[in-house]
C-alpha cells in the first residue's frame, strides 16, 4: 500500500459510513453513503478500506464514535490516493478544518482517544 503519511500511525480497526460531500469526478455520488474501514489513524488523516473506489479530490463527512469516554467526532476529509489490492480499496484521507467540524477537538484528544 501508498504510505504518504507525515505523521505516525496509529492501527485501530472501526467500521463505519462516510458520506460523500463533494465528487468532482462523478457529482451522482454525492450525498450517497459507503460502508468503510478505517484501518489507521493520524492526527490529520486516516487509511480507509471499502468495497468501492472513491477516487482522489472526493470529499468526505465522517463520523466517528470512538474514546473512553466515548464521543462522536465530524469531520471532513479529502480523499488523497486511491490503490486496489486483494478485491478491496484502500484510501488515504487528509483530515481538514471546516466550519461545524470538530478537527480541532479531534487533535488535541488524539493521544487520549488511542493510548
């Protein structure tokens, strides 16, 4: 797989739904939901793993449910590369800061949420 990260990884398996906010490349996505896997997290990014392709320039709203004490997580992402191994898809997503995310909080709890 790509490894583009600039920040270290750390493994954590959760499923969940990404919504498709914005799709250059094909505009009937957007809106639609796709079951995924993220499979590693950074402070900024993510490595999903899903059964359809989103190509890169795909933008993403993901929720995410995660920590002790639990807590829901919106945030938005840029899908940034796109490889197909074993039947599957793998992405990189680039975190980014936008009105009504919660980036911010995500980051400085990073460390908590995973250690």
């Amino acid at each position: 797989m790509m490894d583009k990260c600039k920040e270290p990884r750390i493994e954590h398996k959760i499923r969940f739904f990404v919504h498709i906010h914005d799709c250059p490349d094909d505009p009937d996505l957007i809106g639609m939901s796709i079951a995924c896997e993220a499979i590693d997290f950074s402070t900024h990014g993510l490595q999903l793993r899903a059964d359809r392709e989103l190509v890169p320039g795909t933008m993403l709203n993901i929720t995410i449910g995660i920590g002790d004490p639990f807590a829901m997580y919106l945030l938005r992402g840029e899908v940034r590369w796109t490889t197909f191994e074993k039947d599957e898809y793998f992405m990189g997503v680039l975190l980014s800061e936008e009105e009504g995310t919660d980036l911010e909080s995500w980051a400085s709890h990073f460390v908590t949420i995973f250690c």
